[in-house]
C-alpha cells in the first residue's frame, strides 16, 4: 500500500472562479498558478457553499452547508464538535497545520489544526453579528461600504500587505522544517491568504502589469433601479448613495485586483521554491473561499449567488489524476471527503458528517448528476437565501423575493431571468420542487434568527467590564529555538540541517 500524500493547501481570499475557466485567465499575470494548472483537474464550475468569509470557510472545512455547522455569517461560532477535514487527518496520523486566515469565531481556534503559526486578520468574536430583527439596519462600523473601490490605488504597504507577506514567510519555514524529517508522519499543510479581497490595494510592481488593460474597463452598467430585491439590500448594505463611483474608480479597482491576483501568484511562487529546495512532493489544492463581483451587474464584492461571487477557482495536482478541464458543477463542501479519499481514509466514516462529495470519482470519469446547493444568511439578506446549480441551470430562491432561473449556457452573464418565463415553466416547477424537498425554510430562518438574538445579548456582555479576547496568541517557545543549553550543539546543527551530508 502506497504512503499517504503530503497534502498543501493553497486558499485565497474572494478570488472569482470566472477567470479560472482553465486556469488562470489568458490575461492575468500568474506564472505560479498556470504552471499548477497545467499539472491539474481543473473544476471549471466549483461553487462556495455560501458566498461570504467565515460561513464558506466552516462549511469547506468541515464539508457541511451552513444550516448544518450553524455559521450563519462572519460572527457565528464554528463549534468545537463538527468534524474538519483536519480532525479527519489528524486522526488518521496526518500532521495538521495552518498559516494564515479561516476565520474562525469563538473560543475553539484549532478546530483540528496541530499548530497555527498565524493569527487570524479578522476578529473571532460575536462582534459582526447581523440582525434580522433590523432589516433596514446598516451597521456602518464594519460592514462593506464602497470605500474600498474609490481608494482603489497603490500602496507598498498595507494591513492585508502585512499579513500575507507573513502568512507566505511562516509557511515557506514551515516547509523548511519538514523537510528536516524529525516527524515522520505526513503532514498538510493549509496556507491561506487574506488577498486580493478588497480594499484594491496593490504594490507598484504589480498594479504596473495591468497599465491600460482591457479587462480593466468598467462591465456593463445597471442602474439600482433595474436591481432584484437582494442586490438592492446589498447595495444598501454597502451605503451605494454615501460614495459616487466614476469610471476611473472602477477601473483603479479591477486594476488593483487583478494586481494582487500577482501578488499572491508570486506568494505561491515562494511556497513552491520551498517544497522544490527541499525535495518534498505534496497534493496540491487550489481554492478560493468566495468571489469577487468586480462591477458586475453593478455589484461589488460577495454576498451574492451570481457568478462573480459564488464561483470560485478550484485545481488539484495529486499523483494518478490525469490532468484535464472538468465541466461539471461540484463545491468547495466536496473538497472535505475529496482529502479523506486522497489520504486512504474510509468515506464510510467521513459521510455522516459532510454534505459534499468526493471529487476523486468525477477526476476518474464517473459521471455526476447531484445539483451544487449553496445558502446564505447573513448580511445584506433579511431571511435565508438558497440557490441550486444543476446543468446549464442555475435557481435562486429566497421567501422574501421572487424566485431567479438562469440559463448559463445561453447567458452566462446572467441578464435574463427566466423565473416567469413560459418555456421555462418546467424546468422552475423542478427546482422549487428540490429546494421544498431539501430545505424547511421557515425553521431556517427561525434558527438564524435565535442565534443572532443570542450572540447580540452575549456580546454586549462580554465586552463590558475586562475583555478576554478569543483572537488566536501565536506562541513562539524562544528558548527551543535556535541554541540553547539543555541541547547538545553538534546534535542540534546536523538535525536542523538539510540535506545533510554534502
């Protein structure tokens, strides 16, 4: 029986899987990622389980959609009883660790993970909780506001900067280590940055590869007028009559984008020499937790079931799957049992626990035939939000709005809702019929709404009088490190060294 793989996990942040058709789109900067992609199964149709941080990351972590791990939004604890797919690993002997963002909420910022070297960018407390009881309510102190298109712009240092530069250096020492072989169990290694989320912040050296590029230009106007019900709330949400957004913000935006898409190919790039310096093979998976709207149908950022923000990328590089372009729709809630199967850990064990599939069968040729289901629930939405994408067809519902129908191989930009057409009147009868079947909406709602209530009474609590706060203390043992004097030196300097002996 062969030895389980080295597994690297390469995550990013709010990354459009519509320029990932087939790797990275033709006119982006990103050496590192195409030459992934040319030894990869390309998923050109990978959707989020829910198109905001923290409910995509629990459910692509754990292989279960939010209704089930319970993180409605970016402020709903991730529980300490719901398997990840680094408890599965762990327990099947895998060393387990994390550089950079998964968002955690609450106490438990391990969930599996042996060791973090980073703390998280976001904070872990109940601190960012919507409220359905508010509808019209826009929390100004953090949620999204068009700021982050009208400062679009460059900078050689930023917040985000900071922190995958140093998400990039822990994981690169971290390979480093390894490659040393005083563990002798196989590891994975999960690195994860915060970019290019916005703001649309980039270095020089990248923002200059994207001078006076087409893909720039501003997409297709709409006006708020021709908006559905829930990108109105989103542009609400986002305060759209507070900031005037010309052209030339726009185009700064998507120029600063695109920008950072380079920047992480290069942080990639980095990790890659690591593993190739060190002579280690690993699977490789490439994902993003959401995307980005870019302006599409006058949107920004997530919180969407459109393409923009609801595909993302998706590649894997593991020994005996033929690289190739697979069409069929699958979720980042499949990439859970997908690292059980690649490991050699029994499905038997992980399916009670997950809501995905393992992708191994469809990179081997079995055909699929199960619809990709996504939810939302957080804000910007006043009752939870659901879609269905199955073949060409891609269904939206939410109680409070009339439902969408999308044909996307004859519309891939989603301009003709086909909900109340008559030719398509079979094809909608179907999918409400899935969504009835799947999803008790109503005690959806009631649940999300009982946690909002809850986290609002716990966290006013906590935050007055002295403050623990749950954020992740990276730990560093400073007198294990290096050389000290309970270590035998000559021991120290060949067992630190590799390759030893030339």
């Amino acid at each position: 029986m062969s030895s389980p793989p080295n597994i690297l996990i390469l995550m990013v942040d709010q990354l459009t899987g519509t320029l990932f058709d087939d790797g990275p789109a033709a006119f982006l900067h990103a050496p590192n990622l195409r030459r992934l992609a040319d030894h990869s199964v390309r998923f050109a149709n990978a959707y989020t389980a829910s198109p905001l941080c923290a409910p995509a990351r629990a459910a692509f972590m754990s292989g279960a959609l939010p209704r089930r791990t319970r993180v409605y939004d970016n402020a709903a604890e991730f529980a300490s009883d719901i398997p990840t797919y680094a408890h599965h690993l762990r327990r099947a002997g895998y060393y387990t660790c994390l550089s950079g963002k998964m968002h955690f909420v609450g106490p438990d910022q391990m969930h599996g993970f042996e060791d973090r070297l980073t703390t998280d960018i976001y904070p872990a407390d109940f601190g960012w909780t919507p409220d359905y009881r508010k509808p019209n309510e826009r929390i100004d102190w953090w949620y999204h506001n068009l700021g982050s298109v009208t400062g679009a712009g460059v900078a050689e240092i930023t917040n985000q900067l900071e922190y995958d530069d140093d998400v990039c250096h822990q994981a690169v020492q971290k390979i480093y280590d390894l490659s040393r072989g005083l563990d002798a169990r196989p590891w994975c290694l999960t690195a994860s940055f915060t970019h290019p989320h916005d703001p649309f912040v980039a270095r020089r050296k990248y923002w200059d590869l994207y001078n006076d590029a087409p893909e720039c230009e501003p997409p297709e106007p709409r006006s708020y007028a021709e908006m559905d019900p829930h990108s109105k709330r989103l542009m609400d949400a986002c305060d759209w009559r507070g900031l005037t957004v010309t052209d030339d913000h726009i185009r700064r935006a998507r120029q600063g984008y695109f920008a950072n898409i380079s920047y992480i190919d290069d942080k990639i790039g980095e990790i890659f020499t690591a593993l190739e310096a060190t002579r280690q093979e690993a699977t490789v998976i490439f994902v993003s937790d959401h995307g980005e709207m870019l302006g599409r149908k006058g949107l920004w950022f997530k919180m969407s079931f459109f393409e923009g923000a609801a595909r993302v990328p998706l590649m894997i590089s593991a020994a005996g799957l033929t690289p190739q372009r697979i069409e069929t729709a699958v979720s980042t809630i499949d990439i859970t049992p997908t690292l059980c199967d690649l490991a050699g850990i029994s499905m038997a064990e992980i399916m009670p626990w997950t809501d995905g599939i393992s992708l191994l069968p469809l990179a081997m040729g079995t055909p699929r035939t199960e619809p990709v289901a996504m939810e939302y629930a957080a804000e910007g939405s006043i009752t939870p939000m659901v879609a269905l994408r199955m073949g060409a067809w891609k269904f939206i519902h939410c109680p409070a709005d009339p439902d969408q129908l999308f044909d996307l191989a004859a519309d891939p930009l989603e301009n003709h809702n086909l909900a109340a057409d008559p030719r398509a009147a079979e094809v909608l009868a179907h999918f409400q019929t899935l969504v009835a079947a799947r999803w008790d909406l109503p005690a959806y709602d009631a649940e999300v709404r009982q946690s909002q209530a809850r986290r609002w009474v716990v966290y006013q609590a906590l935050r007055n009088g002295n403050y623990y706060p749950w954020d992740y203390q990276p730990l560093r043992a400073a007198s294990e490190r290096y050389m000290r004097n309970h270590m035998d030196l000559n021991v120290l300097e060949d067992s630190k060294r590799f390759p030893r002996g030339e």
